[in-house]
C-alpha cells in the first residue's frame, strides 16, 4: 500500500494532509505547532492521523527554519562562521548596496553583517573577469587561517572575484581548508550562486553556510525520527520555487529552503486554477500568523530570482536593503502580520493598532484557554459569533468569557463596548490584508477585477468575501480542505531544478553553437538529479531560459530561448517595454545567464468531482453572528461535508467544517460547484 503525506508547519498549526493510493482517499488534520521543537508537533500529527509508517512511500515537509533563524527565533543561533575573499574585499558584506529603506530615517543603520569584521579574511590571488589568473593563490593563507579558525568556527565561507567565470582558486581553497580541517562545513560561492556581482554571491554564499548546519540537523532529527517510527520512505522538501526536492539537496543548498511554507499554498492554487480553468487567480493564505498573497497566471505562480531574507516589511512590501539577499527563484509573496493570533492593542497616541506581535501556538489567543491574555483577531471573530465552540476537529476548545476578557482592555481604553471593538478589529485586519492583495495584483500591473481569489488556511475563508468586495475581485473560491490546503499543495508539487551558468556576452557576439553547449551541460546534470530522485525520463520536462539586460544596466529580465538568440532579444525588448513603458532597441543586448527549469512529474491524488444537482440545503443550526451593515443577525450554519455540488446559500451565512470556517455576509451568495469548491459572488 502507497502512501503520500504533506506536512505544514506554520506559527500557530501544524497541518497534516495524507493520500492512499489505493483508495484515493484524502485524511487530514491540525495540531499545534511546538515551536522550540517543531518536528514533535510533526509527529504527533502523523500519530493522530493513524497510519503506520511503515506504509508510507513519501513524507513531503514545508518549514519556516530558514526564515525564523534569519528573524531571531530563539533556540536557533547562528553558527560561527569565517569568509575568505580576495585582499581588499573583506568589506564587501559591510559596503553591500546603497539602498535606504528608510529614505528618511536619519538614525537608520544598515542590518549586521552576518560575519563580523574579525572573521572575514582576504587574502592574495586573483582570477579575471575573463576567467584567467592574473595572480596565483596565496595557499600559505589559506592555510595559516584554516589552523587558526579550525575548532573555533563550523562554517569557512569561500567567494573570490569572478569565481561564477573560472572557479579555480575556490576550489584550491576549499581543499585546503578541508585538508586542514576535515570536519568543517566549506561553503564556496561558484558552487552555490555561479552569477555576476561579487555583493550578492557572496550574501548567497554565507546565507548557506550559516543555514547550512542547522538544516541538516533540523533534516536528521526529523528523518531520525520517522525512521525510529518505521518510516522507510522518502523524506522530501519544499523549495521557494514552487517545486520539491530530496533532503539531501536541502542540505546542500538550504537558502533554496527559506520561504518552502508560503510556496505550498501558492502551488496548491496554481494546481486548482488549471484544474477549474481558471487563468488568473490570486491566493490568499491566512493561517494563525500572517496573511500572504501571491498570484498565479495561466496556472503558473510569479517568480523572482533574488530576495532578501530577514529583511523589514511594510504592508507586505520587502523594504530592499534591509535584509540579506539570496539569489534563488522563489514564489513572489507579499506577507503581512495579520493571522488568527495577531494581536490588538493601542498606541501611545490612542490609536487601536493590530500587529505586528502575534501569540502564535504558545500561549496562543486568549480564547483558547492556554494562558495567552492578549486580544487578537480570532478572539474578535470569536466574541463577533463568528467562528465555532470548537476548532481544529474539536480537539481545541474556546473560551469566550476569556476571550471577551481580553478585549475588555482595549474597550475600557477607548471607551467602546466590547462588540465595537472587536468589529474595529477585524476591520483594521481587513484593511492590512488588502494592501498585500493590491501588492501583488495592482502594483505587479494586474486588474483585480479580472481575477479570482483562492481563499485558504485557517481563518482565510472568514475574511474572504469582505477583502474580495474590498479590492474588487470578481469571486472567492474556498477549495476543498482549506484550512490544510497548503499541506495539500505539498502532494501536488512536482520535483524542480532550477541551474544556471553565467554567460555575459552580447547577444551579437553570441553563437547558438555557445549557448547549445551551455544549456546541454545544465540538462544533462539536472536530468541526472531528477533520475537519482526517481523520476522516470519520459516525465521530465525542461525549459530553457535567459537573463538578459541591456549594456550598463545593473538588473536583468528573464526570457524564454527557443533556439534563436534573435527571437530571445525581441521577447527581451517587448518584456522590457512591458515592464518598464520603454524598450531601447538600438542599444546592445547583454545575455548574462543561460538557466534551465527542470521539472520531474509526479503523479497527483485525484481528488473528488460530481455533477452539480441545484438545491437548496437545510442549515444544521442558527446562531446570532454580528455584521457591521445588520447587527446582530440570526444566521444560519451549515456543516461543509455535507453539502453536495449544486447546494445554493445565500448569505448571511456561515459553513462549518474541522479545518476551516466560512464566512459568508450578507448581499453575498455561495454555490458549490462540481470540484466541491465553495465560489462566493457578490449579489
């Protein structure tokens, strides 16, 4: 018996989707995440959902690791580490970009470096930057820092000039080291970012060699865990990109790690959009501690290749030169701190204010009963009859006197009843929440009005249709399990390589003889990759692309290349128009990277599909729910496991299920359609 489980660990829940083969069946649940030891909440969620391990052929795990680490989660310090660069440019980290986050803030100060001064080395040698040694190694440096740092440092970091052209002296200096030290991790920068501009290959660099020990050891815990349990399966791992891949290239390259939790959910939406035909699609995640939003457009989500982790956000926008940057494709996000657990509170200038701290899993909202005292939007929509007596399947029970306790403080503050402050609440998360939705559709150059809104997680489906009548979307979709949906995404993600080689060259001095050699030698060893993680050839697919830019500009824009370098600059000059409202087509074009996409097909559940047969359902209860437009208002309940393709609901509602609630307010409508999909319209 074959058996495939997603697991998600997220700030506040644990989410656990599981798929047998045989049967075709889909189990899921929530736990509470353990966030000093995630991996025993993962486990008690494989328990609680009663399979043996032992039947399980493939674990497929997202985590936040990387980011909480970059963020200064306690319980995950960073190693000590030492960069070796060439003489002159030990300073590079420090100098970085010129880019104020704060264009005003007279008193910023840049993020620390992530190796401090007394640990960063340069030492003699030097390649060109047309890949030929203008000076040789000084191996005696090398050496003589190695004996020094060896037993004091875990991590020695290797990024010399031109290295992605020709990395001879990395190579010569990672033998050394390991010659001199055995057991130390060598990161070198050719190995992990083989691109142009020494700043952000060598952040890239170091983001890898210091994540690189505690993933591995986050991934042997975990695999020991489940193999002391009677798992003999695979364990695999979500990438940024959108795509999975074997732990053990996790812990080769852990910065391609960093946001694997956020990328499931939008996987799962791209998954859903072409399956119900949908061309465009915005997600909205809103789990117990942030909101994302991402886009998705002819099936396929946005992607960026280069991002900054542990950097500042404002309204869901990366601040640029905050954070440290880390060259990998990643699903573009926009993440605000507006979750289930985000907490109220008031400003010194008497302001109501949510966010951006959140009570996360531990102690949690005060409505859950487990010490937490601070008001939060779960306990808003809770005291608002919003949400249910139980959640997570019962196995959480709520409070509200503790919950109206909570928002008392705010109230005595203000002034307001406790129902009027609660409303405000959800209305300020509402508005915060939107601004991530407009980031990602309007500020990308897309209408909202021509999309539709995939609404998941936990409490995402409760803020739904408000946010969609906010920003003007045409409908909400809530798919199946959505308060698990990006657990589900894990089980529709197909393995992905993403390889690069730097070429920078003008595209007229390019043959298509050069880039055929260069895009050969990437298939061939992700091709080999995907075969030793057990994709079969027939289901490999790969895609060819290149980063061009024209002469003197500093960023580059990815185009597809189908054989012809002549057809790749015209794309290169329309997406340049399209991006920028100009295209200089007189001015050389520069091909700086050849990169492929290689994608390993795996096979998908097939999830449930029935003709739609119109009706009318019969609420399972009533209940008095408040909206801002009625007031308190007898509202019917309905239980979502019951509801059948063609059930018709108007609002004021509410649906009811384990995972997740769902909101719908009045003038709205929801119809239930022949994927088991709930699509809510406005009247």
């Amino acid at each position: 018996m074959a058996r495939r489980i997603g697991i998600d660990i997220g700030g506040t829940f644990t989410d656990v989707v599981g798929f047998d083969d045989e049967s075709g069946e889909l189990h899921h649940l929530k736990v509470l995440t353990t966030p000093r030891e995630p991996w025993r909440g993962l486990l008690e969620a494989i328990t609680r959902l009663g399979w043996s391990l032992d039947s399980v052929e493939i674990v497929v795990h997202a985590s936040t690791l990387g980011t909480n680490t970059f963020l200064g989660q306690v319980g995950l310090e960073l190693p000590t580490a030492v960069l070796l660069t060439n003489n002159g440019f030990r300073d590079v980290l420090e100098i970085g970009r010129q880019n104020r986050p704060e264009l005003y803030n007279l008193f910023f100060e840049r993020p620390r470096p992530l190796i401090p001064r007394s640990r960063r080395f340069g030492v003699r040698g030097r390649i060109g930057s047309d890949g030929r040694e203008l000076e040789p190694l000084d191996g005696d440096a090398v050496r003589r820092i190695a004996r020094e740092w060896c037993g004091r440092a875990e991590v020695f970091v290797v990024s010399f000039l031109h290295s992605y052209r020709n990395p001879l002296h990395e190579l010569k200096a990672k033998e050394i080291i390991l010659r001199e030290c055995p057991k130390a991790i060598v990161v070198t920068s050719s190995e992990v970012d083989p691109q142009p501009k020494e700043y952000e290959r060598t952040s890239t660099a170091v983001v890898n060699g210091l994540l690189k020990p505690l993933l591995s050891r986050y991934i042997e815990v975990v695999l020991n865990e489940l193999r002391k349990n009677g798992f003999r399966g695979k364990l695999l791992v979500m990438q940024s990109s959108g795509g999975v891949a074997d732990s053990s290239e996790a812990t080769r390259y852990p910065a391609a790690f960093i946001e694997s939790g956020p990328a499931a959910g939008a996987v799962a939406v791209a998954y859903f959009s072409r399956l119900m035909g949908v061309d465009k699609a915005l997600g909205f995640d809103m789990g117990g501690t942030t909101a994302k939003a991402s886009t998705v457009v002819n099936g396929e989500p946005l992607i960026v290749h280069e991002y900054e982790v542990g950097g500042k956000v404002h309204m869901g926008r990366l601040l640029r030169g905050s954070g440290y940057p880390v060259r990998y494709p990643y699903i573009d996000l926009a993440e605000v701190s507006a979750g289930g657990g985000t907490i109220a509170w008031i400003d010194p200038g008497g302001a109501l204010r949510v966010g951006p701290v959140s009570a996360g899993a531990d102690p949690g909202p005060a409505c859950y009963g487990r010490g937490g005292t601070e008001p939060t939007i779960t306990d808003a929509n809770y005291v608002l009859g919003r949400l249910p007596g139980k959640l997570a399947g019962g196995r959480l029970q709520l409070n509200k006197s503790l919950a109206e306790k909570a928002l008392s403080k705010i109230a005595d503050k203000l002034g307001l009843s406790i129902v009027e402050v609660a409303a405000s609440i959800i209305k300020i998360a509402n508005t915060i929440m939107a601004r991530a939705l407009r980031l990602v559709s309007i500020e990308r150059g897309f209408d909202p009005r021509e999309f539709s809104m995939y609404a998941f997680g936990g409490a995402g489906p409760l803020h739904a249709a408000l946010l969609a009548s906010e920003i003007g979307v045409k409908e909400v979709i809530v798919p199946p399990l959505p308060g698990v949906f990006s657990a589900l995404g894990l089980l529709v993600t197909d393995y992905r390589h993403d390889l690069y080689t730097a070429i920078v060259k003008r595209a007229d001095e390019l043959s298509g003889h050069d880039l055929e050699e260069a895009f050969s030698k990437l298939e061939d060893e992700a091709t080999k990759m995907l075969l030793s993680e057990g994709v079969k050839e027939e289901n490999i697919h790969v895609t060819r692309l290149l980063d061009m830019r024209y002469l003197g500009q500093a960023y580059e824009l990815t185009v597809p290349y189908r054989g012809s370098i002549e057809e790749a600059v015209e794309s290169f000059h329309e997406k340049h128009k399209a991006r920028y409202g100009y295209d200089l087509r007189g001015e050389p074009v520069v091909v700086v990277n050849a990169r492929i996409v290689a994608v390993g097909f795996i096979p998908k559940p097939q999830l449930p599909r029935s003709k739609p047969s119109p009706y009318k359902p019969e609420p399972e209860k009533k209940r008095l729910v408040f909206f801002e437009e009625t007031g308190w208002t007898t509202t019917p309940v309905y239980w979502r496991p019951k509801l059948k393709p063609g059930a018709r609901i108007q609002g004021p509602a509410i649906v009811e299920s384990d995972d997740s609630t769902i909101l719908i307010p009045p003038s709205f409508e929801a119809y239930v359609d022949e994927f088991h999909s709930l699509r809510i319209t406005r009247l």
